[in-house]
C-alpha cells in the first residue's frame, strides 16, 4: 500500500507540474499540487488494495520511476 501511496502521490506532482506548463499562471499552483498530490496518493493506495499481493512489484517499479522523474522535472524546474 506505500509504494501505491509514493506512485500516486508522484503522478499527482507531475501531473501538476504538467498543469502549471501548460496553463502558465492561470494555474493554482499550491492548491494544485495539494489537491493533485492527495487524489493522486488516494488513487494509489486504492490501486494497491485491488492489486494485491501481486501489486508489491508492479507498484515498486513505478514509485522508483515515478519518484525519479519527479525528482529530476523539480530539479530542472527549480533550478534554471
């Protein structure tokens, strides 16, 4: 059930990251990354409990992956 609550919780912030590109300042960003971040940790943790015992590895790749990308889209958006 973490490893969905990472993965859903790290698509939410790219999810929002993509919003705030997209959408420029219209965009709201602090509400966006709470409201995204929350549904999309929800969202994981729900695709775990449906997943099972067999959604340990499938999860596990994709919050590595996930954590990764986000890390390096908040590292380039912070830092240029």
């Amino acid at each position: 059930m973490v490893f969905g609550w990472i993965a859903g919780g790290a698509a939410g912030v790219l999810a929002n990251t993509a919003l705030e590109v997209l959408l420029g300042a219209t965009w709201p960003e602090a509400i966006g990354i709470f409201v995204l971040f929350v549904l999309g940790a929800f969202g994981g943790m729900h695709l775990a409990k449906k997943l099972g015992p067999r959604g340990f590895r499938i999860l596990g790749v994709a919050s590595g992956v996930l954590v990764a990308a986000t890390a390096l889209v908040l590292f380039v958006t912070f830092v240029r």
